[in-house]
DNA sequence: CTATTGTTGACCTATTTAATCAAGATTATC
DNA sequence: GATAATCTTGATTAAATAGGTCAACAATAG
C-alpha cells in the first residue's frame, strides 16, 4: 500500500513550485536539489505534471517551469491520480467485468470502501493547502528552509 | 496504491474458513478451489495467518484449518497488517528518523492522515461483519455459490 | 505402516520501480 | 545567427517486489 516516488516526488515539486510562485519561472535543477531528487528522474514525473496542465513549461536559457493553474484549483487526489493512477486497492473495483468474483464478493465491496475514503482525503486537500502548511510549518521552525 | 494478492488472498481465505465454521475443519485444497487461489501459494499465505493466531491448523489425514478467534474478534485491519505490513503510504509516517525531511515536510503529513483515514476504514470492519455481507449478497443471488 | 494433510526453505520468473543517458528541440541573449 | 541554457523524449538498465513453484519434511488418523 506504498505510493511511489512518483507521486511523492511530484507532489513536492508541485509544492515547491507554488511555494516559489513569486520568483517566477522555477528551474528544474533547482527543484532537484532543493528537494533531493536526481535532476533526470525529475524531468520525467515533471513531464507527465506539463502534459495535464499543472505545470506550463518554457526552455532555453532562464527557463523554467511554472504552475499552469492556481493552487487552490489543484486537488492532490487530481495529482495523484495522474501520477499513481487509480487509488482502487483491487482492479475489480474499478472494473468489475475483470473480474469473476465480482458481484458476490464482499471483501471487494471493502477494497471499495478503502478507497473511497483515501480518495475523500485527498480530494479534500489543494496544493494551497498544502502551501499555507508548509508556511506554517517553516514559520514556526525559522532555521529550517527547504530551499538552499 | 494496490493491496498485493498476499492481502487479498488471505482476506478471502480467511472469509471462506469463517464460512464454514460449521462444517470442521477446512481443507487447503478446499480453500483454494473455491477461491481459485493456487494450492501452493495459499499454503504459503495460510502459513502467515497461523503464526498470528488468525488460524489454527491440524495436519494428518481429515486435517485442515479453523479460526483461532472468533470472526467478531478479528479486525480486518489486524489482518492486512499482518499479510501487507503497515498501511503508511511512506515510511516518514511510521519512522520519520529514516527521512531527512522529517519535521518539515507537509506532505507527509497528508500521508499520514491518508494512513489513518484508511486504518479506519478496516478497523472497524471484522470479519464477522464480512460473513454477514457475504451471506446477504449470496442470499439475494441464489444461483451463486462461492464453493463448489 | 501408510496415506493424507499442513510446514518449510530454496528457488524461479515476470513485472514494476527507479533511475540513467544521450540525442534533440526550443529560446534568450550576445 | 551562434551559443549556451533549459526542457523533451526514447532507449536502456539495475534493483526490488510480486507472484508463484518445488521438493523434502513433519504430524497424525486409521
Ligand atoms: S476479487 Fe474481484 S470482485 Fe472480489
Ligand atoms: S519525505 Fe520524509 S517526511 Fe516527507
């Protein structure tokens, strides 16, 4: 039941990104080693993140990557579906027709249920959210900054 | 996000033998006809839920498995713990000393409540109330039989 | 004793995850 | 328009995990 580092790193570039919103483009490199990821791996979730529109993208020098929407838009269910696909623990609660217990099966109705309240969590959550955390968290912690 | 087959498996072992508690003991083979689980690989599972206590288990002829606790007293929660180990999306959120960002980090902490939120779900389900499901939607679909 | 049934450790294969690399496309700037 | 910086893409790969198999073994009813 582990999300991957795909949907963890790319939930914290997202982050990083919005945190950063007043400084313009942010570059890949710097989201790399602010947050610890290896620069090549990054370009690869950060492709998927442009692709559906949360994240718009401009090369050459000074480029860089910005948010394509406003964070109070992006549900964190959104991110991670696009990033981990389906939260369904089974793939018989997405499509039961795979499946040929489905119908009769009760722990499949359980699987459902587990993911419809992992869902509730996440749909319940904006990147603002998570901002307005962060900030919070950075403000009481003063030493800390998860950048530089 | 997925639940591996050990979970799911086991889950549905564990169902059929609750099932059945009127019938003795439950054989393996039985189990994993009904459930169309490979006899080898539930061997291994059933192996698991015996150590815990889930299951007790005789050998020899006429042999087989029963509940070691009544259903009512088995919380699926207990059960996936035991066959897929913690439900922690990341492992910050059971040992933040494994992780550098421990402390700082706002997405772990929706990690964590994505953790409880689902904890919560099979905490209060036990397998009592899975026979009573089962049984309800077999009643309501007469032809259907999980075994045989 | 013997047939039946669960137990265990070793082994194997396919898939997924996590990453790396290199060539390429785009663009600001001089 | 040359150059260097930056994102893009496809091929490749190493490691981990999932899922399963096998064979030898231990216990026990009859
Ligand atoms: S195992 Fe597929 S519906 Fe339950
Ligand atoms: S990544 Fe480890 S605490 Fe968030």
């Amino acid at each position: 039941m582990k999300i991957s580092t795909k949907g963890r790193y790319g939930t914290r570039a997202l982050l990083d990104v919005a945190l950063r919103q007043n400084e313009g483009l942010v570059q890949l490199k710097d989201i790399a080693e602010s947050q610890q990821i290896s620069l090549h791996y990054l370009e690869r979730i950060v492709a998927l993140l442009v692709k559906k529109g949360f994240l718009t993208s401009t090369r050459g020098p000074a480029g860089g990557v910005a948010l394509g929407r406003h964070p109070a838009d992006i549900k964190i269910s959104e991110v991670i579906s696009v990033l981990e696909g389906s939260m369904a623990p089974v793939s018989c609660v997405d499509d039961p027709s795979t499946c040929s217990r489905a119908g009769f099966c009760a722990t499949c109705d359980l699987w459902g249920e587990v993911k419809e309240s992992m869902e509730g969590v996440l749909e319940a959550v904006t990147l603002q959210d998570l901002v307005e955390r962060q900030q919070k968290k950075l403000e009481s912690q003063p030493r800390i900054n998860t950048h530089e």
